[in-house]
C-alpha cells in the first residue's frame, strides 16, 4: 500500500499526461549494465529518475506523445545520476522521447490531472474541457519566471503579491508552499547566509550547535510542504480550500465474489505455485479556483542534487 501511494503521488506531479520523464540520451556500452539491462536511459533534469522506481513497467512514447513504441520495465533507478536501465530499448527509440507509466494507450494519452495540469499559465488547449484561449486570463495561474536562477526571497513575494492581484483582494486562502528537497534546501541556505548564533545562560543546551534549521519552516508566513517527488525547479503556492478528489472507487483489493486473492496459471494451462492481488481505486484530481494559487518556475537546481 506505501508503494501504491508513493506512484499515485509521482504520477500527481505529471501534467495530466502521466509523462514521468523525457530522454536526453541512451547509452548501450561504455556504462555498468545490471544483469538483463538492454540500455541505461538518461534522463533531462528536471525531473531526472525522481519519478521512477525499480520494477516498474514503462510506456515509451515519441516527444509528441502520437506514438506508442512499446513497453520496457525498470531494473536499476538512480535518482543522482538521473538515470534508469531498463531491460528493452523499443525499435526507433530516439532521444527527446517521453517515459509514461503503463496502463496508458494510444496517442495523446490521459492521466491523473496533477499540480502541473492545474496550476499552469498556458494560455492554449483547455483545462477541465474549457477552452484556454477563450478563457485567456481566467485559467491561467499567477506564474513567476526564474530564468534558471536561484531562487530569492523577491521570487515568493512576486508570487504571493500576484495571487492577491489576480484575486482583487488582500485576502489570501490557506495556501501552502509545496516544494521539493532541492528548493527547500535552496530556501535554507538564503537564511544561513544571514543567521546569527546567539548563545544565552549556561548549561548544555547553551553549548549545543546546529548551523541549520529545524522545525516548522514558512515562506512569508506561508506553511512549506516538502516532497521527494516535487519538481525540484519548481515551488508551488497551492490554496487546499480549492482542491479536491473526485472518487469513484477508494484504494482497496480488487474483490470477486468476496475473494481478493487469486490462483496464476502456467504455460500449460494448469495452476502454477503462485498467487495474484489487485490494488484498485478509480478517482481523479480537481480544483475549481486556478486564480487562487501560483508557482514559481525555471528555478536554478543547487549544487549536489
């Protein structure tokens, strides 16, 4: 149940298209290949392999997402060296090509819609089946353009200030800051270049030292949610007040007649000495207020990650 969890929060930071991530080259030799490995497939960052997890089956679509080349499952992910081996390179694999988690068919497939899908300044397609160009301003969310610099305390005030302009109210909902370790460490080291230590009375807890942070950590009063799986060029002010899931079926095992565990069959058609369960759940993500949140996007990764 963790895992199942841990993909549907990987695949909630996909935009709608359950791209997990895009190619920049594959290598064939010159690498350590794990046993049964075709390729190591490395990966642009962001998101580099953040999305990915070992045994996981793979779709592998052209960067236009028209064309399903065929499917390949994950042997070895490497989140620092933002990259994965996989066991099949499918025929006219090209770099720039897009890595989807399984079940998805056909051209233009569809996912769950995640924070991307939601919180987005296009101003073309549509967004929940309305037209963006029609709706240019209404749909779109307040943005800010780091132009691949660090991030700064004027970035999160510029975003903040955009919310309370767009909304035409100094009247802000219950936002939170959802970022990933790579700016919420950012955001640190902007405090540890500033902080002083002060040492006050006697005794143990005076003497101790701890150069960093702990405890709860805001950007201008607004909560900060950390997550592994979050784009880590990217910081998102997402009000909850306006997010919600649409549920049709809960998590829980696929069920037949009050049996939830089945028999395997084998090549000859007789039992094999295993067993099969289905995890299952049927919902998607919606909000209603696009207007109510921003990002700050094209944030410098720092050093490390």
């Amino acid at each position: 149940m963790a895992q199942f969890r841990s993909f549907l929060d990987k695949v909630l930071q996909t935009a709608g298209n359950g791209v997990l991530g895009t190619i920049s080259s594959v290598q064939t030799s010159g690498v350590n290949l794990v046993a049964g490995a075709a390729g190591q497939v490395n990966l642009a960052n962001p998101p580099g392999a953040q999305l990915f997890y070992y045994n996981q089956t793979i779709q592998w679509y052209d960067p236009t997402l028209a064309t399903n080349r065929g499917s390949a499952n994950i042997l070895l992910v490497d989140p620092f060296g933002k990259f994965i081996q996989v066991d099949n390179l499918p025929a006219g694999y090209a770099d720039g090509d897009l890595l989807l988690h399984d079940g998805v068919t056909g051209a233009s497939p569809t996912s769950l819609f995640g924070i991307p899908y939601h919180q987005n300044n296009a101003t073309t397609g549509t967004w929940l089946n309305l037209n963006r160009a029609t709706y240019p301003v209404e749909l779109a969310t307040p943005s800010v353009n780091a132009g691949n610099a660090a991030l700064v305390p004027l970035n999160v005030r510029l975003a903040i200030n955009k919310v309370r302009k767009a909304l035409g109210s100094n009247q802000l909902g219950k936002l939170i800051a959802y970022t990933s370790l790579e700016q919420e460490h950012a955001w640190e080291a902007l405090g540890v270049a500033i902080s002083e230590i002060i040492k006050e009375g006697g005794g143990t807890p005076a003497n101790d030292l701890d150069l960093l942070f702990t405890g709860q950590k805001t950007m201008a009063g607004v909560p900060i949610k950390t997550s592994i799986n979050a784009s880590p060029a990217r910081i998102d002010f997402i009000d909850l007040g306006h997010w919600g899931r649409a549920v049709m079926q809960d998590i829980d095992f696929y069920e037949v007649g009050g049996q939830t565990v089945f028999p395997i069959y084998g090549a000859s058609g007789g039992l094999a000495a295993a067993y099969i369960f289905y995890l299952i759940t049927g919902f998607q993500l919606w909000m209603d207020s696009p207007r109510s949140g921003a990002y700050i996007y094209n944030l410098a990764i720092p050093s490390g990650y």
